[in-house]
C-alpha cells in the first residue's frame, strides 16, 4: 500500500476539505482525488462522502483513520531509526572482551562510549583474544579488545590501543619476594604457572621466547587460559609468572609484583582493538574512532 495515499487520507480527514488538503501536502486537488479514489479502490471500500456541502468521514474512514496515523507515525520511526543506525547513533554494538580489559580499558571506554551514544546498545561478551577473533571474522561479534600478539593469521584488522610489558609475579614467601627487582634470568630454577597455548597463544609465545631469550626454558609447574587464573595460582604459592604490568592494580597479600629489569624485544605485549573493516558497522567505525582518540596520547608516550 503506497504510504503516500495513506498520508493523503489523513490530511483529508483532518481538514474535510480537499483545496485546504492540497494546499497543506502541496499538490494539486485532481492528483489528490485521484489518490484517495484509488485508495478506496485498494480497500474496496468508501473513506468519504462527497456532496455539494462538503467532504465527511464514512463509517470506514473513521474506523481507518486512527491506523493510518499510527502507520505514518511507525514509518517516520522506521526511517528515524534507519537513519541514526546509519550514523552510528543508534542500533546495537557486540564488544568482546578479554578479562584483563575489565577493570582498565573496559572501564574507559564503555561510559565515554555511552555518553557520546546513548542511542546504541552495548552487548558485552568476555572471551579469550583468539576466540575473539574468530567471531569478529564469523560477525558474531562488531569489535574486539584483544591482547597482542597473536599468532594466527586473520581477516581482522587491528588498532594497538596500550603498548605494555610482563612484570614477575610470585608468591609472597618467595625468597625472590624480597628483591625490589629482578631480572629474567633469576627465575629460570623457578616453577612457572604458564598460559595454555591453544586458548592463550600470544601470551604464552612471548613468556617462552622471553625466557629462551635470557637463556631457559621455563619450568611449568601449572597452566591457566585467563590472567586472573595465572594470578589465582601464584597466590597459591604453585609458582611464578610473567604478567602484564597493568595487572598489578589487583593487590594481594599473598602475591608480590617485581619489574624484570632486562625484558628482550620478545617480551612485547600490548592491547588492541580488532575490527572487520570490509563489514564495520557506524556504531562499530564510533567506537573505533573513540578508542584512537582515547589512547592516542598513551601510545605516542609510549613510542
């Protein structure tokens, strides 16, 4: 049904005057009478009686008139909400995760994200960052806070948004403990709490090579997916670990955090904003565009 005849109708109804109606939808009166003539045609019914004295709403025109304003009314939505999804302003944002991101990155940039725009709904998922990416190719998820490196090969693109660095951690009874530094090479005789490969590929690729770097392999004593788990274990006393230094903002009376004072190249890590350019969504290019504007001043300090 041709919203325009719809829109005629109302008009009509609202004015019971075919010249005041044209003049306010700025037409002529023939076109405007040949629409509501084949308005009433597509309904089988009449919306008017027409006489010398005027223009009146039939039975059925004023049982149709309060749907037809309500169908205007839901196509203006439709289009306002087409539009402002169109610019980012409104709609729906997947962001995934990784826990280390949940009490620093994700604090920053979700409520600046939402104040500039409250029309879009944030979906939070926490995963791991290879699990990310693979759902940020599937277009499960819009964007992703990963940590770097990671080692398999993707469609995804990624913005670095935190250059960062390991620091040890070990239990508080470690004879280590006491050293207000250390460097890589005191803990090769030290059990290690190692990340998994298959779920935490990048952060244990750079603790290996890290350690080979120095001169040893490490001695895994247990192994974790998530940060939290590695730190859960170290204060357990089940052994050391290398983890990233924005970490130590979680105190423990049971766990010290020591800066390695001889960390290789291989030792880099960091956080990134993975995307899907080719399928990046207004609200998607808002956050990313947000996310550089945000940690901009942090990477060129760090540089």
């Amino acid at each position: 049904m041709d919203l325009r005849r719809i829109r005629h109708f109302v008009v009509l109804a609202e004015t019971l005057n075919f010249r005041r109606a044209a003049e306010r939808l700025h037409m002529a009166q023939p076109p405007l009478s040949v629409s509501i003539q084949k308005l009433e045609a597509e309904l089988g019914t009449r919306l008017f009686d027409r006489s010398t004295s005027g223009v009146a709403l039939t039975a059925s025109g004023r049982a149709a008139l309060a749907e037809a304003r309500r169908v205007l009314f839901y196509n203006e939505q439709f289009r306002e909400q087409a539009s402002s999804a169109a610019q980012g302003t409104s709609g729906q944002l997947l962001v995934g995760f990784v826990g280390s991101t949940a009490s620093g990155m994700l604090q920053k940039l979700v409520p600046q994200f939402r104040a500039e725009y409250p029309g879009v709904e944030l979906i939070l998922r926490e995963s791991t960052s290879g699990a990310i990416m693979q759902q940020i190719v599937g277009d499960e998820l819009d964007v992703g806070l990963v940590r770097t490196p990671l080692l398999e090969s993707s469609t995804a693109r990624l913005l670095p948004l935190e250059r960062d660095c390991f620091v040890a951690a070990l239990p508080r009874g470690n004879a280590l403990a006491a050293r207000a530094e250390l460097r890589l090479a005191d803990l090769a005789e030290q059990p290690f709490v190692m990340y998994t490969r298959a779920f935490a590929a990048g952060l244990h690729s750079a603790t290996m090579l890290a350690c080979q770097a120095t001169g040893f392999v490490p001695l895994v004593a247990q192994e974790a997916t998530q940060i939290q788990t590695v730190l859960a274990m170290v204060e357990s006393g089940l052994g050391v670990a290398l983890v990233p230094s924005v970490t130590q903002r979680f105190t423990s009376q049971k766990m010290v955090f020591r800066r390695l004072v001889d960390l290789p190249e291989a030792a880099d890590i960091g956080l990134a904003l993975a995307f899907k350019p080719e399928r990046e969504s207004a609200a998607a290019l808002r956050f990313r565009e947000m996310a550089a504007r945000e940690y901009s001043n942090a990477l060129a300090a760090a540089a």
